[in-house]
C-alpha cells in the first residue's frame, strides 16, 4: 500500500460509533447518508484511508484495496470542477499502478460495486463505476454500468453548469464502450448518454463551442447512425457565425465538414471548408469596417489565409479574388506603417547587442557568469530607464513590428520588420525584448563555448532570465547552479 500523509478523521461523528470494519460498512446507511453531512471530499479520503489501514492489519485484503480505491477517489478530489481525470483507463491512471485491472481483486470490485449502489453522490457513483469496470477486463455488462453512471454524472455536471466536466465525463463512456463493437450492448448505452447530452444542448440553445465540444465526441469515438448531425452542426456554426466569433465558426465548420464526409455527402463536406475558409473573409471586412485605428494591418493576416483555404479546397476563382483584395489591402498596411516613420524600414542590427551580452559574461566563474546573466536586462537608473523610454518612442514605434526570433542574414543578426498593430505606440517592453535578445543571444553563446551548458539550462535561462520578477534573481540563479552543479561539474 502506498504511505499517503491524509488527515485523521477517525473521530469525526460520522465514523465515531463505528465497531470493527466489516464489508457491511460500505452499504451501511451510516456510510452512505454520511455522504451529505457536509464532509469534504478531502476528509472523505483520510477516512477512507484509516479503514484501509484498520481492516488491513485485520488481513481483509480485498476490503483494504477496496477503501484504499475510495481514498485514492476522494483524494484526487473528483468533484464537477474537475471531472476529466479518468480511472481507471490503464498504466497512466492517476491513481497508480496499484489499481490497474490486474492488480484489482474480483472480491474488490463486488465491494466497489455493492457500495456504489447506496451512494447518492453521482460523481463518486461514476468513478467507481469506472474502476470497477477496469477491475472486470471485457466485461461488457460492468462497461454498460459504467457508461450510465458517466453519462449520469454528465447531465449533473451540465445542469450545474459545467460543461467541460459533462463532456469529458460522456466522452469516457464512449470511450471505454468503444472496444465492446457498435452492436454491444454497453455501446448502445453510452451512445444513448451522449446523444441525449447533445439533445438537451440543442434544446437549450448551449453555446455553439459547448455544443460542437460534444459533436466533436461523436467524431472521435464513431457514432454512427445520426443523420440529423451534419445538419445540425453548420446550424451551430452559423449561430457562431452570427456572432461575430470567427475562430469559433472555423473549427465548427470543420466538424460539419467531418460530419457530412461521415454521412457520405463529399460535395457538401467540402461546401463547409469552402464555408470555413469564407470566415477569413468576412473577418478582415470586419477590420475595414472601422473598428481598428490600423484596419489594413490587421485585415491582411485573414485574407492571407483565406487565399491558403480556398487553395486547399481546389475553389481557384475566390482564391484568386481574395489574393487580388489582399493586394490591395495590403498596399493600405504600407502607408499605415510609413506614418510611423521611415526608421521602420530597414531591418535594426542587434550585432552590437550581441557582442555586449558576450562580453557581459566572458571569463567570468559559472555563477558570476549566470548572475550577470540575469542581470543583463536591468537598467542601472531610474534615468536610464527613462532614456530607453524616449529611445523606444522616438525610433522604435510598434510593439509587434518586429519579430520575436533572431535572424542571420549575410552574416549579421538583425530583427526583422513585421506587421504593426494598432497598441504598439507606447509600449515600451517591446523594444526591451529586441535589446535583451541581442544580449542573451551573446551570453547564451559565450557561456555554452566556455561551460558546454545543457540545452535544458540554456533554455531555462532564455525563457526566463529577462523577465525575472524583482527580488526572484538570486532565487533564478541558484536554482540553475543547483541544476548545473548536479551533472557532476
């Protein structure tokens, strides 16, 4: 058994007048009316956890593993908030390898179940279901059980609203139906559980992302025999459509489009990706209507890959029409960017950034060397501070002209210009972030030619170094001494 630090609860009045554990404990009316006396899921597991040690010691090992199963159960905390962690689904079980199906008695599982019957909590009622099946390996009748408590708890996690949970918690019933056929029993149950989630969305008109969550589960785990889906997935993704949510529509169309092909209508699977790929278009507009200060800077990213989609679904006239706009909307990104200035024009050397990061840390000791590191990017003076300020103003508008990534070109690194977006005016850590690269660029590059760091500590310090929050610098700095003095150098 594995040593778990949980809390003593024994003395909870719950437990108080309990005498030495028996099976009959589990389906006591004690045991099950205490599931609404307010005990946390938490307390729950130390509880169950003291009953593991109890009837351990007593040599009753089925009853151990089968309270040390509701332990590990509450422990995990599988409350709605966080209904997707699936039990009992194989090696990467959270619960560990202790409750694989082989490791899990039979006697077990009749404990498990018998004590699921007399429970109240459905989500507790469902992960047991869940293990229970895993213990009974092809038994099509627990697989069946199982997917009525998952879709059980499904519909609570939806009437509770929380959608997430509900369609992970049907999505295991289907899943693990799946390997039982499509005429199994247990399979026709879990479809019935799905489907009659998707019904209750419809009918609710649910947000079209919550509904396509669950159409994107019939997908996966191939239901079949629901010919109304196509149809009702492009209603949904022309409610998202109305709606203004682009991005949303796209990945319904997509379903639609995989719904149709499932349904052996190619020409209509094929109308809904030219209808997804119509969304960039329709998106872009939405940017020349008026609603951006940069409306061409941001309306051409869309329409570029409006003319990707249309080439994708063979459609060469609307991608030629939309190549033709992007010209000419991209011609208005130009002049947007030439009022900032010519200055954005030419691609800005960071050669010398480069060289200073380098010499910053060159010859130093390894942890001299990884504290100036870290200290690379931090201005010496308030006036400092102010005189990149006004640097940044004056020469570097844009907080997304430029590229994250160095370039090497002819043998100099440069950041090369990209598109401007409408909140770059004022903001200065734009402009940081170009320096600091240049710098830690150089660094990264002295320090793995004279210390041959690991890739993992270079990384570490490039995704962290420049932006260490105040007074974490020395805690960043031996983390990494730490890491490093541990390969033995």
């Amino acid at each position: 058994m594995n040593d778990r630090s949980e809390p003593n609860v024994s003395d909870h009045p719950l437990w108080v007048n309990a005498e030495a554990l028996a099976r009959a404990d589990l389906t006591a009316p004690m045991f099950v009316s205490g599931l609404g006396r307010g005990l946390s899921l938490l307390e729950y597991g130390g509880a169950f956890w003291e009953r593991a040690r109890v009837v351990e010691e007593a040599d009753d090992t089925a009853l151990a593993r089968a309270y040390d199963v509701l332990s590990g159960i509450c422990r995990m905390r599988l409350d709605p908030d966080n209904a997707e962690v699936p039990l009992g689904s194989g090696p990467d079980d959270p619960l560990g390898p202790s409750f694989l199906p082989e490791q899990l008695p039979s006697e077990t599982a009749d404990i498990l179940e018998g004590s699921a019957e007399r429970i109240d909590d459905v989500w507790l009622r469902a992960r047991i279901a869940d293990v229970v099946h895993a213990a009974r390996d092809r038994d099509h009748r627990a697989a069946g059980r199982a997917a009525e408590a998952l879709g059980e708890a499904a519909r609570a996690s939806w009437s509770e609203e929380r959608e997430r949970a509900a369609a992970t918690l049907v999505g295991r019933a289907l899943q693990l139906t799946g390997p039982y056929g499509p005429k199994s029993e247990a399979r026709r149950v879990a479809v019935e559980q799905w489907r009659a989630l998707v019904d209750r969305a419809v009918e609710e008109e649910a947000e079209p992302a919550d509904l396509n969550a669950l159409l994107v589960l019939g997908l996966a785990y191939s239901v079949g025999g629901q010919e109304d889906l196509p149809a009702l997935s492009e209603a949904t993704a022309e409610r998202a459509e109305g709606m203004g949510r682009w991005h949303l529509a796209r990945q319904v169309w997509a379903t639609t489009s995989d719904w149709w092909r499932l349904a052996k209508e190619p020409e209509r699977a094929v109308d809904a990706q030219r209808r997804a790929a119509a969304t960039y278009e329709r998106e872009a507009e939405q940017y020349l209507d008026g609603t951006s200060d940069v409306p061409f800077s941001q309306a051409a990213p869309p329409l570029a890959k409006a003319v990707i989609a249309y080439r994708q679904v063979g459609d060469r006239e609307r991608a030629e029409a939309a190549h033709r706009r992007l010209q000419e909307v991209q011609q208005g990104a130009a002049e947007e960017v030439a009022r900032f200035g010519s200055a954005t024009a030419q691609p800005i050397s960071v050669e010398e950034m480069f060289n200073a990061g380098a010499d910053a840390v060159r010859g130093l000791p390894l942890g001299d060397a990884l504290a100036a590191l870290i200290g690379l990017q931090r201005p010496s003076s308030p006036e400092e501070r102010e005189t990149e300020a006004k640097m940044e103003l004056e020469t570097y508008l844009g907080a997304q002209l430029f590229e994250d990534q160095l370039h090497t070109r002819e043998g100099k690194l440069t950041a090369r210009g990209r598109t401007l977006t409408d909140r770059a005016v004022k903001n200065e850590a734009f402009r940081m972030r170009i320096v600091g690269a240049g710098l830690l660029a150089g660094a990264r590059r002295q320090l793995f030619e004279e210390y041959a760091l690991g890739h993992v500590v270079l990384f570490t310090l490039l995704m962290h170094s420049p932006w260490v929050p105040d007074g974490r610098a020395g805690a960043y700095t031996r983390a990494l001494l730490a890491g490093y003095r541990g390969t033995g150098r």
